[in-house]
C-alpha cells in the first residue's frame, strides 16, 4: 500500500458546499462504489449501522422541497424564516446526489449506542474520502431538519435510530481551498512511554 496515495486523499478531502457545485451529474455505478467503500466501515459486533438513503435525477429535488415542507410543518409560525425554507428547497439544486447519512441501531444492545454512531462515522469517511479519490465535491451537513423526529419519520426510521448528516455530492468547478489546522498537534496528542 502506499500511505503518500492515502495521506494526499486525506489531506485533499474537503467540505465544498452545495452552492458551490456545478450540477454536472455523477454516474450512478461510481456513487454506488462509494457506497461499498462505506460498507468496509469498522464494526463493534458486525452490526453494521451504516444506513444510506440516497437521492439522484429528480429524487434530489424531491428531497430538498420534502426537506423544507418539513421546516415549514415543524416551525412555530413566528420562528419560521422564508429564506431558511428557500434555502432548503434550492440546496441541492447543483448537486448531484444526496445522501442521507443515518445511523440503524444493531439488534446487539450491549454495544453502546456510541459506537454505532462512531461506526457510521467511519462509513461516511470511507464514503467521503471515495469521493476526493474521484475528483467529486462533498459536503456533510447538518443543518435545517436533520436531526428532527419528522426527517427520522420521512426516511421511516425506527425511534433508536438516528439521523446524523445530509452529504451533497457532486462536482465543482472551484479550486481547491488549503486545508489548515488551527491547533497544534502538542495540544492534540499525549505520548507517554
């Protein structure tokens, strides 16, 4: 193996926000290979909570104007904020996938909770790091109603489950930005022998 190959994906991988994609569309077989990259996720028990709803074509459009229908349904009428609910309808307008990142409890319920989502995490790297092999933008976010019981009931998740991210995948025409750590690695680290 060469670790130069590896470290260079690592170091490349980047957060390149929807707005930021030129809506050039990915062939579906190299999404479903960064879809088996994630499977090879380390697993507590082989529970394997990984779970991936993935919108392409038309579905990306779907899911982004359910997403803010969502907002609007949930949102206390003087909490609500049109430009919110416009930003989620267009968020992935330039996209060409999105994957929603969700975490399905295993049936072992002695391996805590936080090593499935840990596990999850794992997948969604093995994913996202693919991704960054291959040229593509992505962009793990959060935000709008992502962790709210409705999207939890949109995707039909069991109450243990969880959702944990939203990733746009697509492509960009931007430059890559330098990557940067602001803390050094001393504070990071603690190496006793």
């Amino acid at each position: 193996m060469d670790i130069a190959n590896l470290t260079s994906i690592i170091e490349q991988r980047r957060n390149i926000k929807p707005f930021s994609m030129n809506g050039k569309k990915i062939p579906d077989q190299q999404v479903q290979q960064l879809i088996q990259l994630a499977d090879w996720a380390p697993t507590h028990g082989y529970t394997e909570p990984w779970y991936f709803a993935v919108f392409a074509g038309d579905a990306v459009k779907r899911f982004c104007n359910d997403h803010a229908e969502i907002y609007k349904a949930n949102t206390a009428p003087d909490k609500f904020i049109p430009g919110n609910y416009e930003k989620l309808q267009q968020q992935g307008d330039l996209a060409s996938h999105v994957i929603v990142i969700c975490m399905k409890r295993g049936n072992k319920p002695q391996i805590p909770e936080l090593e499935e989502i840990v596990s999850v995490g794992c997948a969604a790297q093995n994913l996202w790091l693919g991704a960054t092999a291959l040229g593509l933008a992505g962009y793990w976010g959060s935000g709008g109603m992502t962790f709210h019981p409705a999207m939890k009931e949109y995707l039909s998740l069991r109450e243990e489950d969880k959702v944990l991210g939203i990733f746009y995948l697509g492509y960009t025409d931007e430059p890559a930005q330098v990557g940067r750590r602001l803390k050094p690695m001393e504070e990071k680290v603690k190496w006793e022998k």
